[in-house]
C-alpha cells in the first residue's frame, strides 16, 4: 500500500462541535469552488438575508454563493482568498439579526431532477477539499454501481469530519441515500481509518441492519484520495488520467453528504461547515462556522495563539497552504485552521537529489516524483506532462519522506499549472 504514515495529532478528536458566535462581518468570495466564478447578484448598500443568493453561478461547472449572516453589502472588491488567488468578494456587515431566506423543503417523492436542482441551487461543492460542484459530479453520465462515502480524514490534525460522524451520523446518511437515489445505486460503502475508533463504533452502530456497508481501513497517508479510496473498498484500479466514474463509482465526503440533505431537508444552502481550529492556540476547537468569517475571528474565539506565531495552514499540513495574512476568510473548501508557532515550524535547506527512490516508493499515483521535480526545476514542463504529473494529486508524500528536503510537489504544482496556462493559450 503507497502512502506514508504520519504523526496524526487529532488532538480536537474529542471535543464537540460549537456554534461560533456570529462575526460582525464576513468576506464572501465568489470563486470558491472548481469551474468558472458566480456573477454577483447584489450592489453595495443592498440589505441581505442568510442564505439569500448573493452569487448566481455561471455555466455548468460553477456553484452559486450565498450571504450567510444577515446584514447589508459593504463592498464588492478583489481580496486574497486561502487558495492563493485574488477574487472578487462580497463584504458584508452583520446586523446581529437571525433572518434566514432558505428554500421550502423538497418532498419524500423528489425525483432525481428535482433533487439535483436543489443540490445546484444550494451551491454545494466538495467539501472535502476538491471544492468541485456537487450537482456535476453527481450528474454522471456513466453507469455507476457503488457510492463510497469517504469518512477516512486522513490529514494530521483534522477532525471535523470525525466530529460530524460522531455527532452527525443520521443527516449524513440521509445525504447518501439522496445521492444514492440520484445515481440510481445499491450499494453504499461506508470508508473510516481505523484510528476513529469511536466514531467507527457509532457509525457501526447507526448502520446495523440498513444496506450500508462499513468498512474499516488501515490508517495511512492519503487514504482519503478517491482513487486510494476507490482501490482499498473495492479494489478498482482508475485509469491514469481517468475518473471514479470511469470504474462506476462516485466518492462523497462526509460533509458533503450532510449538505445535500440540509438542502432538500431544510431547505438550507452552503453557507456553514466544521473548521477545526487546531495547533498552537490556547483553546483548540471545532467549530461550525458561517462561510466568509476571517481567520483572525477564529483565532481569537479559540483564545488567541499559544507562542509566537510562524505560519497559519488553511487545511493540514501535507495539503493544506500556508497564508499571507490572517484576514483571508473560511471558503466551502476550509475544513482547518491550523495554527503553528514556532516550536511546530522547522527550516530545512534543499541539497542535491541523491536518487535513492523513497518519492517512488510512496507516491499513490504511481508516479516518478523526482524526475518530475528535476524537469520543472528546468523548466521542461512538457517533459513534465509526458511523466504524468497532471495526475499528481499534490498529496505531499514525495517531499516528506524525502531525505534531501527537495518540495518535490511544489515543482509538480508548478508545472501543472505551466501546463494548464499554455492549454488556455491554445
């Protein structure tokens, strides 16, 4: 089995999920999500609802935005978001007022159109990381015969979907039985690591007897990625450059699932998730958070950082990236803060690759990370696209276990993005 094993430090694994206290402001991106952004539909001055469209979605791949406190526009302007990117957003002041502008709730006897327009409606993305609208990949033009419910976490620090499984058990298979609905499946496999022992009790627990199948898998780094995932439930291999759905499967995060019932049951869009608030702060939490709240909002509610602070992660530490400023705010995407003072944080020097092989060795796409990194360091990205690094899932594995400290996966996120920009240009 590919991946490596790392230090977890679910350190919040047994804390609830709280409600944060509503922010008197949230910044709303309206790129949040794979595909093309939303169109603002609102001007400043304009007084909103939670949950009122604020960002209608254009074309297919693209997710509608919504407000998420109430309150009135302050501002539309390009602002940096934890991707890295600068996109336009909508800054609005709350008015400390609980009004929400939801959509009625969708029948029992919802047919699979009717289910997918909501899920498009509420402008539900992956939330597991991807941030790939929700209502395309369910929309499969393939025969799919297996929905994978994907509750492995398998990112050091993590635990707000261990907290939604423990806590949120009953919504999330009501989530997957809507999807399982929409793709017309009969079997559901439930996917948890080994090392969420008491949620795997509950999950066991909630699914005995129903047509939902457990299955433990051994804890190891990336376990969570669909393909990785897909291989260890149902041993199907994904085509190199293929898709779950090329092998009949389509993967769900956990809270993902409990979104698309929240929107055909209550009738609720995206417009809050679980962000762990993790690391070197006095009080680590996790916490259910309006979409738009900064991170300094976070940090504060969690007491403030425990030492001197040297880098803030939106996400963990194999994937997650590192920001610039502490007012980027939470997208549908975030699902930690992590918090690193300096005792946490070490410098390493890159020397000389020494050909021994470990990147090989681990890396779950069965790629050839050094060559990779040595023809982008050379700027041969052509080179780079015939070794497949397009297929690279920027899991980090190669630069951790790498004995010359190379960061291997930023040279392969280098040169897929060469690559893209040179196929836009035609």
């Amino acid at each position: 089995m590919r991946g490596v094993h790392v230090p977890y430090n679910k350190m919040t694994s047994g804390l609830a999920i709280e409600k944060l206290q509503l922010p008197d402001h949230v910044v709303i991106p309206l790129h949040q999500h794979t595909g093309a952004p939303a169109d603002a539909v609102v001007q400043k001055g304009d007084e909103v609802k939670a949950g009122q469209l604020i960002g209608q979605a254009k074309g297919y791949v693209s997710a509608n935005i919504h407000a998420s406190i109430c309150g009135a526009v302050k501002d539309i302007k390009d602002l940096y978001v934890p991707t890295g990117m600068k996109v336009k957003c909508v800054v609005i002041e709350g008015n400390g007022r609980d009004e929400k502008a939801f959509m009625d709730p969708l029948p029992e006897s919802a047919s699979k159109e009717e289910l997918l327009a909501r899920i498009k409606d509420a402008g539900i993305v992956g939330m597991g990381g991807a941030q790939f609208p929700t209502h395309v990949k369910l929309d499969a033009k393939k025969p799919i015969d297996a929905l994978i419910i994907n509750g492995s976490e398998c990112e050091p620090f993590v635990t707000s979907d261990e907290r939604l499984m423990m806590e949120h058990t009953e919504e999330i298979l009501q989530g997957a039985r809507i999807a399982m609905k929409i793709l017309g499946v009969k079997k559901i496999i439930f996917a948890i690591e080994d090392n969420k022992k008491e949620a795997i009790e509950h999950v066991k627990q909630v699914c005995a007897g129903s047509e939902i199948d457990v299955r433990v898998l051994h804890s190891i780094y990336p376990q969570g990625a669909e393909k990785t995932l897909i291989y260890n439930t149902l041993k199907r291999v994904v085509p190199m450059g293929g898709l779950p759905l090329d092998v009949g499967v389509v993967v769900q995060n956990v809270a993902t699932l409990k979104a698309i019932r929240d929107a055909c049951y209550d009738g609720k869009p995206l417009i809050e998730r679980v962000v762990t608030v993790t690391g070197s702060v006095k009080e680590p939490k996790n916490l259910m958070v309006p979409i738009g709240t900064e991170f300094s909002f976070l940090i504060e509610n969690c007491g403030g950082a425990s030492e001197d602070l040297a880098k803030v992660i939106n996400g963990g530490p194999m994937m997650g990236i590192a920001q610039p400023s502490l007012d980027v705010p939470v997208i549908k995407g975030t699902n930690c803060v992590l918090v690193m003072g300096s005792s946490m944080v070490r410098r390493y020097e890159e020397k000389d690759c020494i050909r021994c092989s470990r990147c090989v060795s681990v890396c779950p796409q069965d790629l050839l990370p050094t060559s990779i990194a040595l023809y982008a360091k050379n700027k041969r990205y052509d080179d780079c696209e015939a070794l497949s690094v397009m297929n690279c899932v920027e899991c980090g594995c190669c630069s951790y276990v790498c004995p010359a400290r190379i960061q291997i996966v930023q040279y392969a996120k280098i040169a897929k993005s060469e690559i893209i920009a040179k196929r836009r240009r035609g």
